[in-house]
C-alpha cells in the first residue's frame, strides 16, 4: 500500500471545501436553540453572585456599619442567595422552550442526514 498517496489524501482533505453544509446547519440549529438558556444563566448567575457578595461584605461590615448595615446585607443577601438558587430551574424551563421551538428542524434535518 502507498503510504505517501494515503497521507496525501488526508491533507487535501483537510483543505478541501465542505460539502456537509447539513450538519453545519444541524450545528447552528442546536446552538440556536440553546443559546438564549445559557446567556441568561450566566448573566443571572454573575449577577446574583455578585449581589449576594454585597450582602455578606454589608453583613459583615466590610463596607457600611452599625446595625441598619448589617440587617440591610443580610436581605441583599438572601435576595441574592434566591437569585442563585432558581437560576438553575429558570435555565431548564428556557433550555425547554428553546428545544422544543426548534425540535421540528432538528429532527427532520438530523432524519435527512441520517438516511443519506
């Protein structure tokens, strides 16, 4: 067998044009559905991360003092400490949604892979 024509065919098709403009669509359809769920969730988890810090450094009295400061942190807290906590189930919901307005594409673009 002829190594050399083998390894030349694996670089040419490294640099040929890709005719699997299907799958590439399946790709986009699949992050297209899952995009909108994973930009909220970090956005809703940096967020409330961030509020729930400003709670403790309150609570704590890293910033602000007396009393009024630490009751104060300890409801920007648990505000925060919701905000983390039904990120997860508002992530699925979306994740949800999102599958399931695109599901049809999908399937029927991954059927039509899948037969040829």
């Amino acid at each position: 067998m002829n190594t050399d024509k083998i390894y030349a065919e694996s670089i040419a098709k490294d640099y040929a044009p890709k005719d699997n403009s299907k799958i590439i669509a399946l790709k986009k359809l699949d992050n297209r559905a899952k995009l909108p769920a994973t930009v909220f969730t970090y956005t809703c988890g940096i967020i409330s991360a961030l509020v729930f810090g400003t709670g403790m450094c309150l609570a704590m009295q890293v910033i602000g003092s007396g009393v009024t400061g630490m009751v104060l942190g300890v409801i920007i807290g648990i505000v925060g400490l919701i905000g983390c906590g039904v990120n997860y189930p508002i992530y699925k919901k979306l994740l949800e949604k999102g599958k399931a307005k695109y599901a049809y594409e999908i399937v029927r673009l991954a059927r039509e892979i899948a037969e040829e």
